[in-house]
C-alpha cells in the first residue's frame, strides 16, 4: 500500500501564489519578516519585485495592503495567525474591512499544530475574531488541493479574505477528478444516517479516518467539509442535520466562535438539533511535537471516533 501524501498548507499558499502571480500582474504579497516560514518566499524568488517585506510590523502591513489595493493591486498580507488575526485586529477591522477593501490575509501556522513554536503563537481564536469582522469571507483548507484552490478563489472573490493555513504537513485527500472549490459551499464528502459531522482544516483528514473506526461499528456517519467558515453554507447545515438529527462540528480551533459556533448558529434557526462541538475546549494549547499535542487536545481520529461513538449511543 503506498503511502499517503503529505503537504503543508502554508506549502501550497507559497506555490500558489506564484502560480497566481504569473497570470495576475496586479497581485503583491506582502510579508511580516517570515517570509520563509509562511513560504511567500518562493513568491519573492519568482518576483522580487511585487515582494514587500514590512519587517515585524504587522499592524503597518496591514495600512500599507490597504493602500495597495486603492491602487489597483490586489495584495495578499502574510504572517502568523496569531500575528495576522491577533496583533493586527485593530487595523485589519478598521483600515481593511469597515472599507471593504479587496485584501486577502495568508495567515499561516494556526491552530495547536504549530506545535513546538509554543502556546503565544497558536491561534485558536482567529476564525472568531475575522468571522466578527463586517463583509471579511473567512476560508479553512482541509488539503494543498483545496489550499491552492482558495487562493485561486480569494483571488477573483472582490473584497477582503481570511486563508488559514498550517504548519503540519497533512494528507492530500481532495485529488479526485470532481473536485470543486466554492466560497461558501460546503463539500460532502460521505452519506449517512445517524449522525452528520462537519470538519474543517486538518481536522477533515482526522474526521475521514474516524468515520471508518465508526462504520466498523456500525455508525452511518455524514462527513460534510465545511471550508468556508464565513459565508457558511446554511442550506447544506440544515438539511444535514434535518435528516440524521445529531450534528458534530470538529475544528482545530477554541470550540467558542469559530466552525461549532457557526454551526448552531444556522441551526437555532433552521433546523434544531442536538450537538457535539469537538476542538479546544477554552484553554490555551501547549509547546510540543504537533501530533502528541493533536491527539492530547482530543482532536486526532481516536479521540474523534471515541467521542462521536458515545454522542451517538446517549439516546
């Protein structure tokens, strides 16, 4: 058996880039001082000359992308998570969104799967603090195929977009010939009848393998990717849940604002339904090799697996 391949999503925003940048000469990336931590370096390689690197000034970065894209080029601004989303909040709210302005944020290495880079620099706050700005599309990738495409759409979507990406090299799982990106619409990736469970980001491939240990057992599980956290595709939420009746969200990301949050937001008012929400349970994560801290944290497919099972056998 041939082993499964494995590529980080801050890989495939760098490749992306550079891909979109060959086609688009209005596009200019934009880097905190990490360009070879969040891989826009390979885009300086090919283009040195759209490449601005602002140093360790985020919230700086985020006015001069702004003023870019009053100028007709369509900048993409890349840093940490923590860094991109956290620090520069203010000037991401005020100077990009309250505008709309046609922004995109490569915020890389989110989430515990940072991992040794230690808990100050996981983010798993970022999906809720970008889903509270007005007009901001926040998109999560589970895989480099669905990474590439998000850039691809982040592009030629007109006004500002959060791209969460990891550090963790992941499986690629979305090389099938139908494959379709789409802001906004969700993917289902597997029919059931007992229980739906939407995931997003690395949490997708985790949730996959986890459906199989429930199918072992008996559990018809839906599997839904939810890549696009905001606009989140109500209508696909709601049906789901009508017809299984449980719902379980599994994020990389606190439990409180982000995927679980705009889950039972959609349904509250759609489609009432009993749910579990399965991420980090408010409390900040920990230094650590990304997998011990994955599976520590609850969000590996064992844990995954162990807690839908019990979800689905309370009555």
């Amino acid at each position: 058996m041939s082993e499964v391949k494995k590529i980080a999503t801050r890989e495939s925003y760098g490749n992306a880039l550079v891909e979109l940048g060959r086609e688009h000469t209005d596009l200019v990336v934009l880097d905190a001082d990490l360009a070879g931590a969040t891989k826009t370096e390979i885009f300086k390689k090919a283009f040195p000359e759209r490449f601005l690197d602002c140093g360790i000034a985020e919230a700086n970065m985020a006015g001069i992308a702004a003023g870019l894209s009053t100028c007709g080029k369509v900048p993409f601004m890349s840093s940490f998570a923590m860094f991109a989303a956290g620090r520069a909040y203010e000037q991401v709210r005020n100077a990009i969104g309250y505008p709309h302005l046609n922004v995109k944020i490569g915020a890389t290495h989110a989430g515990i799967s940072v991992g040794e880079d230690g808990a100050t620099h996981q983010c798993l706050e970022d999906l809720a603090l970008m889903r509270e700005i007005p007009g901001m599309v926040v998109i999560n990738p589970s895989d480099d195929i669905e990474a590439k495409a998000a850039v691809k759409a982040a592009y030629e979507h007109v006004g500002p977009v959060y791209l969460r990406f990891g550090r963790l090299a992941i499986p690629v799982f979305n090389d099938n010939e139908d494959y379709k990106f789409e802001i906004g619409k969700g993917i289902v990736l597997k029919e059931g009848k007992d229980v739906t469970i939407f995931a997003t980001g690395l949490e997708v491939s985790e949730t996959l393998a986890a459906e199989k240990m429930l199918a072992a057992d008996g559990i018809d599980a839906e599997i839904i990717n939810i890549h696009t956290i905001k606009p989140i595709d109500a209508e696909l939420v709601a049906a789901s849940a009508a017809k299984t009746g449980k719902v379980v969200t599994v994020e990389e990301h606190s439990i409180i604002g982000g995927l679980g949050s705009a889950v039972c937001e959609v349904l509250c008012e759609k489609a009432p339904a009993k749910v579990l929400r399965i991420g980090v349970n408010d409390t900040f994560g920990e230094s650590g090799p990304a997998p011990e801290l994955i599976a520590k944290y609850g969000l590996d497919a064992e844990s995954i697996y162990k807690k839908v099972k019990a979800f689905v056998k309370e009555n």
